[in-house]
C-alpha cells in the first residue's frame, strides 16, 4: 500500500458504485481521507448513518427527478438497463448533471462521486466526465444482501424479497456500466478486518496510488474503521428468499468471488441479468409507475428535510460561534478586572 504523500500525476474521477446501505459510506470515508476529494453539498449523518453519508445530497435529488422523468424510482426493481429519454430530453439533462457536477466539484483533480443512483444511471455520469476530460476509477462495495435488507427494513419497510432484488439491479447495472474502467471490487466486511488490505487491491486494480495515503491519513482511518459499522447481520440462507433467492445468490456468489480474486466468467450474471429482464415484462406495469408516484411525493418530503437539516446546521454554527465569542468575552472582562484591581 503506498504511504507517499506526493499526488499522483494524472487526475481520475472516483465513483463509488453499488447498492444503498452496502458499505459505499464506509468506502467513501476511506477515500476521502486518502486524498480524494468530496463535493460541496454533502448529506450528514441521522439516526441511520451517525458517521454521514458523505451523499452528495443536490446530486441524489437530481438523480431521483432522471429517475422521474423515466417513470422509475431509485426502488425502481426494474431500473435496469439504462431507459434513455427521447434525444433531445436526455440532452438536456445530461447538461443539467454537467452543470450540476461543476457546481459541487469545481476544478477538483481527484473528484470522488458516491450516490448509489449513479449505478443505474452509468452512461448519463460517465458522458459527464468525459466532457469534463477526467477518466474514472470505480469502486464496487460488496455485502451480503441480507445485511442490505436488513437496514432497508429499520429504514424503509421493505419486504426482504425487495430489498433483496434490487441489491442485484443495483449490483448489476454497476457491474455493467464499469466494465471498461480500472475497478475494484472490496468486500465490506474486509474492509473493517484489513483495510490496509483492501486499499492495496484498490490501488493494484485501478493501477494507480490513492492521491495521499499519509501515515496521518492511515490514523483517520484506522478511527473510523471500526468493528461498530457492522450493524446488520449477514447471516442466513439467501438462497431461501422467496422468489428471488436463488437468482440473488447466484448474484452475489460472483460478486463474493470477484472481491478476492481474479473477475469470474461474466455468464452468471447475464443469466441473471436475462431473469429480470423476464420479471420485468411479467410485472414491471405494475410495479414501476408505482415506485416513480411515492418518488415523486417523497422527493418532495427529502428536499424539504434537507432544508431542515440545513437549518439546523446553521443554527449549531451559530450557537458554537456566539459561545466562542461570549468565552472570550469572559476573558478579556476577567483581564480587564485583574488590572483594575492590580492598581
């Protein structure tokens, strides 16, 4: 693993892709400790995530409106593949989510891009940087997807065989849209045992050093990848999920494998992409208008919880900053009297 501080010569664009609640928070951390460089606008932390997100919260409610505006949602279980939008409607978001990256990350060398949507939505954000002349390195967090159900449960109420189902549509388009790139896949629960480990295989598979693996950084790290970010168990038979259990844990054995060792046969996964292309044409009329209505409703309640939080943030900055100044206030009375009574 490299511990030099020195930037690596040529800019890269880091995405971290995969499903909701897979680990892609902790990954992220990791990254931006490392050197890579988080956008202006990023989700704190709330009862489901104290650390934060690191989300960048304006990009995932431009996502979700893309989403929309394909009549999908980012439940969608059937938001594979890509639906482009009519030519010149997909133009204008495209420039949309240009404008939109320029705003969050500037002229940033080593921009890094966490919103699990950006899965589903691949070739949109990979035209994104390459109008922008950055290549991608991409990161795929690997977890059991009973542990993703099993927050996606406290969080949302999602029956396991949703949640379950669209770990692969995620997992799947993530795979798909990356292909090409310099990737890595990281098994989450290896990443909390070895990290050092683990950033090793991301630096050999994307070829290139993480922009600044300082020992400073390595002591970040080493804080805030603890044992206590497990918080769902991964325990139990995947394979016994009704419906889509054993298409999940074909799914999720090739991902296993590709998190510690070479990149198995791509057929199980277009098998099991070709399974859910079938359930789509069986069911999607019913169940995707469905998802895109309460995205829409709950796009709504997001913007206005942001704005809340934002609030919020303010306020605290506020109050920490009028405690500072009445402290030094109380100093500098306290000066003041000691050289009165002084003479």
């Amino acid at each position: 693993m490299a511990t030099t501080t020195t930037r690596p010569a040529k800019s890269a664009a880091y995405l971290v892709l995969g499903m909701h609640r897979s680990g892609t928070s902790a990954v992220t951390q990791l990254l931006a400790l490392a050197g890579a460089e988080l956008p202006q606008n990023v989700m704190p932390g709330d009862e489901h995530n104290a650390r934060g997100y690191f989300e960048p919260w304006k990009i995932a409610l431009f996502n979700d409106a893309r989403l929309r505006a394909a009549g999908s949602a980012w439940d969608d279980v059937f938001a594979l593949p890509y639906a482009p939008l009519p030519e010149a409607d997909e133009a204008e978001w495209t420039a949309r989510a240009l404008a939109l990256y320029r705003d969050e990350f500037g002229e940033a060398r080593f921009p890094l891009l966490k919103d699990p949507r950006v899965s589903v939505l691949g070739p949109m954000w990979r035209h994104v940087l390459e109008t922008v002349g950055l290549s991608a390195r991409v990161v795929i967090p690997v977890r059991s997807p009973l542990a993703v159900a099993g927050s996606l449960a406290r969080r949302d109420g999602f029956p396991v065989e949703k949640s379950v189902l669209l770990w692969c549509v995620y997992m799947l388009a993530a795979e798909l849209y990356s292909r090409d790139l310099p990737r890595a896949f990281v098994s989450y629960d290896g990443l909390l045992a070895d990290w050092r480990g683990e950033v090793a295989r991301i630096e050999a598979a994307h070829g290139a050093a993480l922009p600044r693996m300082s020992p400073h950084a390595q002591a970040q790290i080493d804080q805030f990848l603890t044992g206590d970010l497990r918080h769902n168990a991964s325990g139990g038979d995947l394979s016994a999920v009704p419906i889509v259990g054993p298409l999940a844990k074909t799914v999720h054995d090739w991902f296993e494998a590709a998190a510690v060792g070479p990149r198995p046969p791509l057929a199980p996964l277009e098998a099991a992409a070709a399974q859910i292309a079938e359930l789509k044409a069986r069911m999607g009329v019913f169940v995707s208008p469905v998802t895109s209505a309460l995205s829409a409703v709950n796009a709504e309640l997001d913007e206005e919880r942001q704005q809340r939080r934002r609030e919020r943030l303010h306020t605290h900055e506020i109050e920490t900053e009028l405690a500072l100044l009445r402290r030094e206030r109380a100093a500098i009375e306290a000066q003041v009297d000691a050289m009165l009574a002084a003479r």
